[in-house]
C-alpha cells in the first residue's frame, strides 16, 4: 500500500540582495519591508576543560569598602539577597569584611599572603651553609681516603707483602 505524499507549501523567496559579512553595516533601511537574510557564523563553543584547581578570588580593600557600602545601602527585602547574587559573594564576606572593618582600617581589608610565613634571613645561615658543605666535601675525602687505604693492605697480605712500617725507615 503506497502512502500519500505530504502536502508541500510553496516556499517563499526571499530577498537578498547581496552577501553580507557578519556584524557588518548594510545599505539597506531598517524600515523597509524586505531586509537582507544574513548569515552569522556561530560563536565557538566554550572550552569544555575545567582548570585543574580554580583560582582563589582576591577583593581589593577598595572593592571590599564599596561592597559594604552598598549593602549598608539595602533597605528593602531582597535587595541585599540581590547585591549578593550579582556580584557572586556569599553573607560570609560581608561578616569577615564588617569584622574587618570595625578591627582595623583599610589595611585590615587588604588581601593577606596565605601560607607560612618566610623566616627572616639570620646574618650566619650562609656561613653555617659554607661550612656544612665544607664538611661534607671533606668527610668524602675522608671515606675515600680510607677505602684506598684498605685496599692496598688487602693487596699487600694478597701478594706477600710486608706492609710498610710506620716508623719511617725502610
């Protein structure tokens, strides 16, 4: 049993009057009936690649001072819920901040140095260093020196030898 052909609609023409280049001008009136079909290219897509570690957001004392500011400023319900949304913070950093604030002054806001701080530099840790290399390279010479020595005597009992006396005459 053959199945009926679909109804087609006739297509209608449409006007295009030359090709047009993406987010480029054209000549023709915004008010005329028939505009000119562009073709936009679409925008590439979003790297899918998540950073391996997300960076950690740092607020300047000024951002900081300007976001209190403001949320002072709310009155009304929603408002503060909404200064928070658009600016991606959560109510934690308005408590850290106002605590902040009513510690210390602008320099209490600024962003601090995370991790353990560097000990001071002490005016005999590069000598300390020195000799401790010192020392290292002449234990070497040492451990070394005693390898050789135990060498030849075995090589002297190996060979018949006599080993040399330490009185210095031969």
């Amino acid at each position: 049993m053959a199945s009926p052909k679909k109804a087609s609609r006739p297509r209608r023409p449409t006007a295009v009057s030359k090709e047009v280049a993406p987010d480029a001008p054209t000549d023709s009136p915004v008010s005329s009936g028939r505009t000119a079909l562009q073709v936009v290219s679409p925008s590439p897509p979003p790297d899918p690649e998540v950073a391996e570690r997300a960076a950690r957001r740092r607020f300047t004392a000024e951002y900081k001072l300007r976001m209190l500011r403001q949320a002072d400023a709310c009155t009304g319900t929603g408002e503060l819920g909404a200064l928070l949304r658009r600016e991606g913070l959560y109510s934690s950093h308005l408590t850290t901040w106002r605590r902040q604030r009513e510690e210390g002054s602008l320099a209490a806001l600024s962003p601090k140095k995370r991790g353990r701080p560097a000990a001071p530099a002490s005016p005999l840790a590069r000598r300390v260093a020195e000799l401790e290399r010192e020392n290292a390279r002449l234990t070497q010479r040492l451990q070394q020196a005693e390898t050789i020595i135990t060498v030849q005597k075995k090589l002297s009992e190996a060979l018949g030898i006599a080993p040399p006396s330490g009185d210095g005459s031969c």
